[in-house]
C-alpha cells in the first residue's frame, strides 16, 4: 500500500466564465467542485494506475466534512485527522477556458496535541505501507503548532523501517526537510529557488544544486520546470528529460500526476529510465485535461516513446 500525506487539504470550487466584467455581478454557467491537495492529487492518480493506497493528512469542520464526502465518492480510502480549526477552501475562476485565477483562504490552526496524535497514529500506517509520500506544505498559522517536524520525524521513522519515503513539498524549512534525509524529492525550479535562495536560470546552475552536499543523502532527486525540459539524479547519475509535447488546458496537478507515476514504476520495479518516461506522460497528460489526476494509464503507455531521456554522465 502507499501511504499519502496531505497536511493542508482544501474543499477546491472551480466557477467558469465566458467572460468576467469588473465591478459587475458574475454569474458562472458552471462550477465543479474537488477534494484538493497535493496529496489527494496522487492519491487519485494512483486509483486510475490501479496501485492501492490510502490518503492522510488534517480535516475539520463543516468543509472537511464536505471534502471526506466527495473522498468517498470516487472511492479514495482515507484516514484523516479530525482538527478543531476549518479545513481552508479555495476558488478557481477560469474565463474563456484559458485564464485561470486562484483564491485561497487562510491556513487552519494545528495545535502540538494534533500534531503529536498525527504523528504517532501516521506511524502505524507506515508500518504498512511500502511508501509514503509527502505533498505539499504544512499549514502555517503564527498562532499554531510548526508542522515541520511532521516531516522530518516521520521521514526518520520510514527510513529506519526500510520504507521508501518521498516528499514533494516547499517553504521556508525546506532544508530541515531535506536533511531528514528522505529517499527520493521532487521540486520544481522555482520552489527551490524561491525556497532555498538558489538560482537556477542555467542547466550549469541545475546540474551543480544535483550534485550539491545540500541533498546529499537523498538517492533520488527530481528537478522539473512545467512543460520544458528537466533534470533528474539518481544515485549520482546524472538525467535530462524531454518531456512530450501536449496542448496544455489545466497544469493543476500534473506535478502530482508525475509522483503518482513515479511510484507506479518503483512499485512495479521497472527501470529508472522507464520510470522516468512513464512518470513523465502522466504529468503531461494531465495538463492536458480539465479534470485533475484522472490520466488512463492505456494512454500513458501510448505516448511513452514520445519522451527523450539522455544519461549525462
């Protein structure tokens, strides 16, 4: 089973307009209404790659209620975490198809008793998981308990019972995370820079941070940068990645498609080059789509030979 964690969910309204006028009443001709999350995202996915898992992470209030209702429905397992503050919502609004502005409301509050319980009822579930995954960052609240450590005890607590632990996630504490040391991360450019300071403008500058003692310890790193080319280290070995080309209608997501097919091919042992193309469709594929993480994997497995991968050393 693989294990996915989402520590800041949101009840996701998408409203479309054929066109928006300022300081005029709207009215959407339609609006479609998800369970959001980094985490939920993957999970999703990997209910359409047919790989068994369960999703974790903080709900409360009337919208976690609504959010664990619509889990239900599309039959995504979970067991979450009952908190005392509101699960946040957020608003999509799309205009013409095309233009997409996105609204969210204010982080929950995570008290250090929800934290502790989380910590200590998530370990259990590692203990029967073959992975789990890390998406996303953690609420952040002044007033509240800082969740950091949720990362980094519970990529600890995986690594020493031989889990493949894997976090995609960014902010301020992004290097505390990594020296958790988890197995395999996956950023894109601009969180590491924006997370980390880093400048990454050039392939010189992507391929130097792949080699740097700032993640060392983490066997496989993944550096991608929307529909462009990217970069990827295993082991110290060095990749770049082309992706295949796809007319893109909504990216929300495909980050998330990709770890979903990433762990597809962990979890069926298939070679890292070919876990790199398949993971690599999937992402494309989904920006490809309005509906997020809902990529066929028959048409993952057509496309797989429109993907480059070239070993650089």
């Amino acid at each position: 089973m693989i294990l996915t964690v989402s520590l800041n969910p949101l009840l996701e309204k998408t409203l479309f307009f054929e066109n928006i006028k300022n300081s005029e009443v709207n009215r959407a001709s339609s609006v479609l209404i998800n369970a959001g999350g980094k985490g939920i995202n993957v999970s999703r996915q990997l209910n359409y790659l047919s790989i068994d898992n369960l999703a974790t992470g903080f709900l409360g209030g009337d919208s976690g209620k609504r959010l664990k209702s619509i889990l239900y429905k599309e039959n995504i397992k979970n067991s979450f975490l009952q908190i005392k503050s509101e699960t946040r919502e957020g608003f999509v609004v799309v205009r013409n198809q095309i233009e997409q502005t996105s609204f969210f409301e204010p982080d929950p509050l995570i008290t250090r008793n929800e934290v502790d319980e989380f910590i200590e009822r998530t370990k259990r579930s590692i203990l029967n998981s073959e992975m789990v995954i890390f998406s996303g960052s953690a609420p952040t609240n002044p007033a509240g308990e800082d969740c950091t450590r949720i990362f980094t005890e519970l990529i600890s607590y995986g690594n020493e019972n031989d889990k493949f632990t894997i976090v995609d996630t960014y902010g301020q504490n992004l290097s505390s995370i990594y020296s958790a040391k988890p197995k395999i991360a996956h950023a894109n450019i601009k969180e590491i820079e924006t997370s980390l300071g880093k400048s990454l403008v050039t392939e010189v500058n992507v391929l130097s941070f792949l080699r740097s003692k700032e993640i060392e310890g983490i066997k496989i790193f993944i550096l991608t940068d929307g529909e462009k080319p990217f970069f990827a280290m295993n082991q110290k070995y060095l990749y770049r990645i082309e992706p295949m080309k796809v007319d893109a209608v909504n990216p929300t997501g495909s980050g998330d498609a990709f770890m979903a097919g990433l762990i597809f091919g962990l979890h069926n042992n298939l070679p890292f080059e070919e876990i790199l193309k398949f993971a690599t469709v999937c992402g494309s594929l989904n920006a490809s789509m309005m509906e997020v993480c809902r990529v066929p994997q028959d048409e993952i497995e057509k496309n797989l030979s429109l993907v480059k991968v070239h070993k650089l050393n």
